[in-house]
C-alpha cells in the first residue's frame, strides 16, 4: 500500500470520528417532571411527546418523563429549569410570578367557548404571553393543552346570579376567583383541596367549584349531587422547555421538537374531548344531575371585578379578551 492510500485513510477515518463525535455532541436527554399521574392524560400527552421527539430526531433527543411531581412541586421543577437542572414541565398561570399575562390563562368568564379560548392561545394575546414568559421566566412554552371548565357543585340548582346571595363556597386561593365570587354575590372561602370534602359532609361551606376531574377524585359527588354547569373558568396549561435546554439544541432538533409538540396537542385535544365525555356518563352513572345555567348573566355580573382584579398593565388584554 502506498503512503498516499495510508494517509488517505487516515484522513478519512479521522472525519468519520469527527462526524460520529459531532453527532454524539448532539444527543440531548430532557428530564420532563409534572404533577399529574400516570393515568391523567397530561402524562399520557407528556409520553407522545417522548415518543414524537425521539422519531423525529432519529434518536438524538430523549425525553424523560416524570409524573406525580416526582422530580419535585411545579414551582421547584420551574426553578430548576431556571437553573438547569430540570429541563421540561406543564404549567401554567403559576407562570404570572414571573410573567403576570400569564394570569389571563385562568380568566374568570373571558372565555365564552373551548373555540373561544383557541382563538386567543393561538392568537395574538397568546403570542404575546409567550414572549413575555420567555423573556421574563427563562421558559419557552411549545404548545398548549386545553383545561376543563371549572363547574360550581351544591346541593341544590343554581341557574342565576340571584340564587347565590350569601351562598358558602370553597375557592383556591387565588385573588380572582374570590373578586369574581364576591361579584356575583356568594361567599367565597379560599381552602386547602384537602379540607374540601368534609367541609362539605360538615355543612361549613355549601358548595365547591373544579373541573370534574377533580370533583370525581375528590369523591365530592357522595355528599353533592348536582353540577350546575357554571363554566367561569376556562383555561389552558403550556408544554414548556427551559431556554437553557432550548439553547442546546440544534436549528433542526428545535423544529423536530416543535413539530413533536404540534402532534402531541392534536393527540391530548382528542384525548381532552373523550375525557370530559366519558366524565359526565361515569357521574350521571353516580347519581349526578348536570345543571344548565344562564351563563351570559354570571359573566355580565363577574366581569368588571374581575378585570379590576388583573394586574394594571394587562387590564387592556383582559378587556380585549372579554370583548372578543
């Protein structure tokens, strides 16, 4: 063999370790921590998008998924990806200390519709939220899932503003949902989720309001029979990746994620549907009857306090949303 064939070989196989060690720079592993469990179609959204990110980009992205807040509370998982020590997680309007827009998430009656709230996640509004949680938490949000609607439970049938004088209610602790409560002329009483259903079963509060995912977990349906079907708040939750993990990635890994998160939201969007489906039979199946209520009047009365309660420099997002 002659010296030039040797040194040509050489030359080639030190490309070849060059290529096969630039590939291997770019094998990234994403840690995703949230506090759904494993049968919440969070985390089963959470595994699609694994499995989407790991498809289409041939390997070099692994996403970890860990449920029941398992690598730490939202706002510890949010702080570590601050600091690089997490990577991944799905929040939402805990967002807004850091980014208050982000409060507009959760707005009491802005949403008339799951259409509704689309038009404005997808929109304008949301592109601005986005940016302002990029910029000012360090978190890039890749999509968005849909919430179910929070409904108010009692004993009895409350179709109007009216039939709420004085009623006692169990609220988060959440300053705009209690304004909005206060608004429509009920009792709210911020509480621990834990205290809720013997409060109920003891008679210190009348009623609760949750998505019925929660009202079916919590078991609220032994001691509270009837669902009137409020929907005050409509809201939706971001997929988010920490921008130090973002960084990381290659231009082409960053578009095989975005596309990996578009797939994942068509994906928990007919899981989204099926669900709350599936939860209005199981309930109705438990004694549950479901209320239609005068939604445009709770709206009509809850609105201005709830916009006085957004912070100032969002108040015109939030009129814009009502307006819409």
């Amino acid at each position: 063999m002659t010296f030039y064939k040797i040194t040509q070989m050489a030359a080639t196989c030190a490309v070849v370790a060059l290529m096969g060690s630039a590939a291997a720079a770019q094998e990234v592993t994403l840690k995703l921590g949230h506090l759904a469990n494993e049968e919440n179609i969070w985390h089963k959204a959470a595994m699609k998008f694994a499995e989407e990110a790991k498809t289409l980009t041939e390997g070099r992205v692994e996403v970890q998924v860990y449920p029941n807040e398992s690598l730490g509370k939202e706002i510890d998982v949010i702080n570590g990806m601050q600091l690089g020590t997490a990577d991944m997680t799905i929040t939402g309007e805990s967002l807004q200390n850091w980014a208050p827009s982000a409060a507009l998430l959760a707005l009491p009656y802005g949403y008339k519709s799951l259409e509704h709230m689309d038009e404005v996640a997808s929109g304008e509004i949301g592109a601005q939220i986005e940016a302002e949680i990029i910029a000012n938490a360090g978190i890039r949000p890749l999509t968005y899932f849909a919430r179910g609607p929070r409904n108010l439970s009692a004993t009895r049938e409350i179709k109007t503003p009216a039939d709420l004088n004085g009623f006692k209610l169990r609220v988060p602790n959440v300053p705009i949902f209690v304004a909005a409560w206060q608004a429509l002329g009920a009792n709210p009483t911020p509480m621990a989720f834990s205290e809720v259903f013997t409060s109920l079963q003891n008679g210190t509060i009348e009623g609760q309001e949750n998505p019925l995912a929660l009202f079916k977990s919590g078991g609220f349906y032994e001691v509270q029979k009837v669902v009137n079907k409020t929907e005050h708040v409509r809201s939706w939750i971001y997929l988010t990746i920490s921008e130090l993990s973002w960084a990381k990635l290659s231009e082409t890994d960053q578009a095989a994620l975005m596309e990996a998160a578009k797939r994942t939201q068509a994906y928990e969007r007919e899981l989204f549907t099926a669900d709350e489906l599936a939860l209005v039979a199981d309930l109705e199946g438990r004694g549950v009857t479901f209320v239609e209520v005068d939604q445009a009047a709770f709206a009509a009365q809850a609105r201005d306090a709830v916009i006085g309660a957004v912070a100032e420099d969002i108040r015109p997002l939030a009129e814009q949303i009502f307006n819409n």
